[in-house]
C-alpha cells in the first residue's frame, strides 16, 4: 500500500486503497489517528534519547496541524465548519424525530401522511445524552399499585403479604438471554454515532463499557457499513468518522454558552493541539501560551473572522510590531472557546478560574489529545481538497454515511453513481442501517430519512422544547402552507421562499404566541436563530438567488393536505357548503 508522509518529522501513514480510491476517515485511508512524531523520543527528566536537550521552551508543535491552523484561519466561516467536520470528525449524527404514518414509497413528501399530530416519545428523566437505564434506581420509590401517594400506603389499604413472582418460562428466558447482548450493541452503536469519543471518566462513561464488551463486532459493523475505523483502549473509545463534504451545517459550538465556533477559535484549537499531542502531562499555563505565540505569531489575537483569500493558503508571519502580551492573549475570545473545548474532551483538565493566571498548571492528556484529529492536512493541497478527499468512498459506503448522519438523503442531491446505487438498494440499504442504529426508515418520492423516534440520536431536536424550537416548527408548518405544491404540480425539487414571506410570517408568530425579551428585543436574532435551526435539520436550503429554498422533508411537520379537487361551479356541482349548514338552510 502507497504509504506517504503526514508532516515532516511525523510517523509514515498508510494513505488510499490498493486500487487507488479513497474513503474519508475510515477503511483504507490514512490511518484516522493522528501520526505524530514518537512520544518516547524525550525522556521524563527532559532530555532526549540521543542525550541532547530539548529546546528552551520543550514544545514544539505538529507541522500537520500547524498548517491545519493556518487553513482554519484563511476559511470563510462556513468552510472553517466543513474543514473542522474533515479534519476532526468529531459531530454528532442527526434525525428527525416522530414518525408518519406509513405510505407508498413512491408518494412524495410534499402530499403524503405528516407527522404534524404526532407527538414525541416521553423519555425517561436522565442526564442531558446519557444512556437509558435498564432498572430503575435503586434509590427510586416502590411502585404504587392503589390510589395511594407514592412513598407510603393509603390509610386503609391492608398491608399485602409478600410472594414471590412465577418464573418465566425456559423459552422467554432463553430469548431474553439472546437479545440482550443485541440491545447492548445498539446502544453502544448509538452512543458512538451521537459521540464519537467517548471515556471511561466523562459524561458517557456509563455507556464505555458496553463499547468495550462488544468492541469486535462494533469495529466490524461501523467499518463494513460505514467505512469507520473504531479504536477503544483502555480509558477511551474514538469512532474515526470521515467528512460529510462542502455545505455540511455541522460546527463546533462552547460546550458552556453554545456559541459557534469562528474561523479564529478554530485555529487556535488547532495550534493548540499541535502543542498538547507532544506536551508534558503538567504544563504551566503561561507555557502553554508562550509556545503558542512562538509557533504561530500571525495568529495572536486572532478573534474576527480571517481577511479575504484563497482557503488553504499559509499566510506569510506579517511584519510589524511585536506579538501582543501573554496576558492579554490569555483573554482572547478565541483561546477561550478553544481551550473549553479541549477541557469538554478532556485533553485538558481544569482551566485556570482567571484567564490571566500564568503559573496555573494545567494537566494534558496526550493520549486523548492525539486521538482528536482524523483527517491528515498532508495528504491535501489546501482546505478544500482536504474537506474533499475526506467525504471521498465508494457510492456504497458513501451513501449509508448520509442515511447514518444526516436527516435525509435527497436523491436530487446525489452523484450519478450514488444516485444508481441508492434507487438498485432502495430497501436493503436503509433496512441494514435501521437494524444497526434501532432507527425507522421513511421512503419517500424524493428519497430516504432514518427517522428516531425517541429524539436521542440528534442534536437538535424538532417538535422541541423552548421558544426558538416552538417558533421553528410555526414557522416551517405556514411555510409548507404557503408554497407547497398543489395537486398535479410538479413535486421534484425545492421550492423557493423569498425573504419578505419569511418576515410576515414571523411576525404574525410573534405577535401571535408572544416572545421572550432577548427576541422582542431583536427580531433579527428570532430570523437568524429559527432558520439556522431550520437550515441544520435539512428542511431549508441556502440559496444565492432567492436566500432559501423549502425542501421535501419540511412538509412532514405540516398539517397533512387537502387533495380532494376544488368544487365545480356548474348547474349540477354539488355544494360546498357542510352538512350543518346546509341543514340550516333547509330550516
């Protein structure tokens, strides 16, 4: 196999496929976990195996995610979303939630049954992600069988004598026994899918050791079906996904405000990791900060998005005058966001309470820090080729990615060849990736959605709670209302929206169901909230022309049509007018 070189001074990974094609982060490609130059070759006490000493300041960064960090901030803001999707592979899969009712796969979106009267599964009360339990706590009260409140009996119920329960017959025990270990695998399969790094001490760690148990048939599956590498070890689990390509909607948020990520807060995520890959286990945080301004001075103070140019080009380090002070970087916005991203995947341990605190030491991981990256900057030209080579797979494996991440697969949306390869397994295809992920698949005229109806597998959630959520899904059901097609229209296709439609309709929502102070205030913040919410479950487009188009999917969530035809006015077209009316009329 071709091998090539990551960076300089890094490890040889192997690169492509024996017949020359390549599959983003999984089977076949660049190995999927950083290559990074050997963590043995400085020793403890600081010296190196050929007994010279390291440099003054003992860090020095990855020249693959160096350049990475120059790529993040020469990106417009959305292709520094795709580039992160690419290079780190660390989203989260999303699906719509509750299910129509079931209808003929050649019945379009815009005409069949909807889900608009559906309402959501109720879940049990758990941590925000965290698995489903298996039996209650053991904390919890008993279960009350009378009219009595829980935690005690009614005043005249008579104290019931204690018996033990029938055992179940052989058989149920037998088909008990076997599908346990199934369900186990699907939660650990989904939990992998919603979290692609997982460790035995973070939110999760419920779920690590079901991933571990079954470890061999999860690596199995994820890479005979998506082409994903799994690597567990001891302490954590790293589901290797590849790209989703241009136009993706996928970003990296504050695990604390929910903030987006901008193309400065990813590069310095970036020049940061470069550091942390090969960074002692306790590092001053002033270190930290020293290092990075000597590997990158044109990104100190980088805290807007990056100035007009070609994605992928290295900057040259511009003349002038010095790097601004440590501790003034210390309080960059960007830093901030980066460094908080770190401490959510534990590559980091506490940050210092105040931003200027030099001497606090932080603790590194380097294990979880070399774990993050899975797309190698070295095998592409620039940011684009990188976030293209990454989607890049056969139409097999290409496909079930879309249907295992993405609300819907859109068969206008498709090459040629992944076209043909979805309509030739139109069933078998999503069939397997529903019995994988416990899923529901929806066929439809214009293509397949992998629907969970338990709203687990998804991170943003439709019906949902909150105002923005209520607000969307008004404001998606008026939309479907206005513009969607009518019978014997042509169904194929988006359908465009313009922006003075999308106003009014707020603005009766508004002034309709009310809305909280943050939104009276700014009505722009309520446009720009609900249509990114809109646009990142696949139900809008962005467009040039007409700023958005209404796709297919979006009419589940609408009351379902009214096809019948409209009533002739001829002498012998019967009435419109209902039965009570027209009993009135005959009083």
């Amino acid at each position: 196999m071709e091998q090539q070189e990551y960076a300089v001074g890094a490890t040889r990974v192997a690169a492509g496929r024996p017949d020359g094609r390549t599959g983003g982060a999984g089977r076949g490609t660049a190995d999927a976990v950083l290559a990074v130059r050997g963590s043995g070759s400085v020793a403890a006490g600081g010296e190196a195996a050929d007994g010279k000493r390291p440099p003054a300041e003992g860090l020095s960064p990855d020249p693959g995610l160096l350049r990475l960090a120059h790529w993040f901030a020469a990106a417009a803001p959305g292709t520094a979303d795709d580039l992160c999707t690419a290079s780190f592979g660390l989203y989260p899969a999303r699906h719509l939630g509750a299910a129509a009712a079931p209808a003929d796969p050649a019945v379009s979106w815009w005409h069949g049954p909807t889900a608009h009267a559906a309402a959501p599964r109720t879940r049990e009360a758990r941590a925000e992600g965290a698995l489903r339990r298996a039996r209650r706590d053991a904390a919890a009260l008993p279960v009350v069988r009378s009219g009595a409140k829980p935690g005690r009996p009614g005043r005249h119920r008579r104290p019931e004598r204690g018996r033990a329960l029938p055992e179940p017959p052989r058989d149920v025990q037998d088909r008990s026994a076997e599908e346990l270990p199934d369900a186990e695998r699907r939660i650990a399969a989904r939990l992998l899918l919603a979290h692609p790094l997982v460790t035995a001490s973070g939110p999760h760690a419920d779920g690590f050791p079901l991933i571990r148990r079954h470890r061999d048939w999860l690596t199995e599956r994820f890479d005979t079906l998506l082409g994903y590498r799994l690597v567990v070890g001891p302490w954590h689990a790293r589901l290797c996904k590849a790209g989703l390509g241009p136009g993706a909607a996928r970003r990296l948020e504050h695990p604390v405000t929910g903030a987006p990520f901008t193309p400065a807060g990813y590069a310095q995520l970036s020049l940061a990791l470069a550091l942390l890959v090969d960074a002692p286990e306790q590092l001053p945080y002033g270190r930290l900060l020293d290092a990075m301004r000597a590997a990158a001075p044109d990104l100190v103070g980088l805290d807007v998005a990056a100035p007009d140019g070609p994605a992928g080009s290295d900057p040259a380090v511009p003349d002038g005058p010095a790097a601004p002070d440590p501790a003034d970087r210390a309080g960059s916005p960007a830093l901030a966001m980066a460094l908080a991203a770190l401490a959510e995947w534990q590559v980091l341990g506490d940050l210092p309470t105040d931003p200027a605190d030099a001497a606090f030491v932080l603790t590194v991981d380097r294990e979880l820090a070399r774990a993050v990256p899975v797309g190698p900057p070295a095998l592409a030209d620039d940011a684009t080729d990188l976030i293209r080579r990454a989607a890049e797979a056969e139409p097999a494996t290409a496909v079930r990615r879309l249907l295992a991440e993405t609300p819907a697969v859109l068969v206008a949306d498709l090459p040629e060849d992944r076209r043909a390869w979805l309509a030739e397994h139109r069933l078998s295809g999503p069939a397997a990736l529903a019995e994988f992920l416990g899923l529901e698949a929806e066929l439809r005229a214009e293509g397949v959605a992998l629907l969970d109806p338990a709203a687990e597998l998804t991170d943003l959630a439709l019906p949902g709670t909150g105002t923005l959520a209520q607000a969307a899904l008004l404001l998606v059901e008026q939309l479907v209302e206005e513009v969607r097609p009518l019978p014997g229209e042509p169904t194929e296709g988006d359908v465009p929206i313009s922006d003075a439609l999308i106003d009014g309709l707020l603005g009766d929502i508004a002034d309709d169901h009310g809305l909280p102070t943050r939104y009276l205030a700014d009505r722009t913040a309520l446009r720009r909230d609900a249509l990114d919410l809109l646009h990142g479950l696949g139900l809008i487009a962005r467009t040039p022309r007409t700023t958005w188009l209404l796709r297919p999917p979006a009419a589940r969530y609408a009351p379902a049509p009214d096809l019948r035809p409209t009533p002739g006015t001829g002498r012998h077209s019967r009435p419109s007018v209902p039965p009570q009316a027209r009993e009135g009329l005959r009083a």
